[in-house]
C-alpha cells in the first residue's frame, strides 16, 4: 500500500476480510487505544484548571482547525450530502457527548474509577457496529466479548471508595455515546477515509463549539497551572485528532467488532498512567483482571 492510498484511506474499503488488512487494522487500532488511555487521567488534570463545558468546547475548537488545515493542505474534496447525517452522529458522540459527559463524571469520581469504564465500550461499539455498520459476528464473540465487559465492569464497581452515582451515570452515558460515534464513523470511513472522517466532524461541530467556548469562558485566566493547560493540549490535540486518524483506520481493515475489543486494554494502560502521573495506587486485582480481560480479548477477536 502507498503512502497516498494509507492516507488518503480510499484504500481501505473492501480490505477488512484478508489477513494482512486485519492485522494491519489491529496494529494501527492499537495504536489508537494507547493514546486514547491517556484521555481521562489527561482530562481529570485539566478540570481542575478549566470547567467541563469550556474543555470540552476549547479542545473539539483546537482539533477542528488542525483538522480544517489538514483538510485543506491534502485538498481533500468535501464530504456528500447523504454523509452529513452519519458525521453528524459521529460529532455528537466523540466530539462533543463523550469529553462532556466524561468531564462532568470527573468532578464526582476518580480517574481510576473512570477509566475502567471505558472497558464497556467494545461491547457498546459492537452493538452499534450491527445496527449501524451491517456487521454479524458470530454468537461466541458476544459471550467473549460480554464476560470481557463483566470484569471491567466489577472492577469498576468493587468498592474502592471512590464510587458516585452520578458519576458511573454520567460514564454508562459517555461510553453509549462513543460507542455511537464510534461505529458510525468507522462505518464511513470505509468510503470517506479514517482521518477526514474525524477531521469532517471537528468542522462541522465548529459553529457549536466556537459560541460554547466564547460563553464559558474563564473569568480570570489567573491562577490555572501548567498541569491544566498541558492535560487541555493533550486532549485537544492526541484524544481528539490522532488517536482518531489510527483508530477509525483500524476499525476500518479489521472490523468495528473485532478491532474494537482492543478497547477492553485501554482501561489498564490508562490506570497504569493513571498511577505514574497522578500517583494513585494501582491494585493487585487490576493485574488479574487484566489477564482475563486479555484473553477475552484473543477469543473474541477469534470469534469476530
């Protein structure tokens, strides 16, 4: 495959059922986990310098005019009329739903606490990846995939004193919403591309996120530390729009059920950054869960 064709995607379409796009489109799905897993200890940093609807509006406004002058510098041609339902959907889910509601859930839990919620969002991404992507996997994919989010999820909820009702709402939301987003972009960009596919949403989300960042706004600029304005260039820049380019490309050669159970290792790589940045302590049965959560992984992505 040559450069042009990988970044343009219009290569990717048709390619998800040989061997060497599926491993091509787990690697490069990996490659997006990783960088996602530091969203919210990124994200847990700079609510505490900003509010969740000025973060959430300064970061998609960051990524769409890095997005617009990529879009513009590869003369990329403007996305049809029938795409602009499904990147809307994308918009409202991964643009603006997801760091809202995960930024609003951050006031209430901890990082830790949040991050393994993101272990349910292969299963989210699976379910909408049939109602919206046409895809079948087969039923011992679902039995992998759910004992996979079964142990993400009672590790979430095991009783670290951190717990929030509203919080664990408001991530159940997020991880629906992304979900959402996910699969219908990974959907359009078998025909769209990977990248242009976030870089079309972070532009069309511009008239939204502009007037919401204008009207919240800090007071004062005083007194919000370099922690908060690094942990808003991380999201603004790597959860936003990198992470994307990788992960809408992997889920586009692998598969949106099968690459997206790659999304049950974030929550591990995250709390291992979670550990080394924020300092909080990372528990024995994090590693057992992990090993589990691992061979779901390689079962599920067997049965996809």
């Amino acid at each position: 495959m040559s450069d042009s064709k990988t970044l343009s995607g219009k290569s990717w379409s048709g390619e998800g059922s040989s061997g060497s796009a599926s491993l091509e489109g787990w690697g490069s799905g990996l490659l997006g986990v990783i960088i996602f897993s530091g969203s919210l200890p990124a994200t847990r940093v700079a609510v505490g310098g900003f509010t969740p609807l000025f973060l959430t509006s300064a970061r998609a406004a960051i990524a769409a005019l890095l997005g617009a002058a990529l879009l513009a510098v590869l003369r990329q041609p403007w996305p049809q009329r029938k795409d602009l339902v499904s990147l809307t959907i994308v918009a409202l889910g991964v643009v603006i739903g997801f760091p809202l509601l995960t930024a609003l859930a951050l006031q209430h839990i901890t990082s830790a606490h949040s991050i393994v919620f993101i272990g349910l969002l292969p299963l989210s991404t699976a379910v909408f990846g049939v109602l919206r992507g046409g895809e079948r996997p087969k039923p011992l994919f679902w039995l992998f995939s759910c004992v996979g989010s079964a142990t993400v999820a009672a590790f979430a909820l095991s009783g670290d004193g951190s717990a929030s009702l509203t919080g664990d709402l408001l991530m159940v939301a997020a991880i629906i919403v992304c979900g959402l987003g996910y699969a219908e972009g990974a959907a359009l960009s078998r025909r769209l591309g990977g990248w242009q596919v976030i870089c079309w949403a972070l532009v069309l989300s511009v008239p939204v996120v502009l007037v919401m960042a204008i009207m919240t706004l800090p007071p004062s600029w005083q007194g919000i530390g370099v922690p908060a304005w690094l942990g808003l260039a991380y999201v603004s820049v790597f959860s936003m729009l990198v992470g994307f380019v990788f992960w809408y490309r992997g889920l586009a050669l692998g598969g949106i059920a099968s690459v997206g159970q790659l999304q049950l290792l974030q929550p591990f790589f995250g709390l291992a950054l979670a550990g080394l940045l924020l300092h909080e302590p990372v528990a024995w049965s994090m590693i057992a869960a992990t090993m589990l959560v691992v061979a779901c992984v390689v079962f599920a992505r067997r049965f996809a």
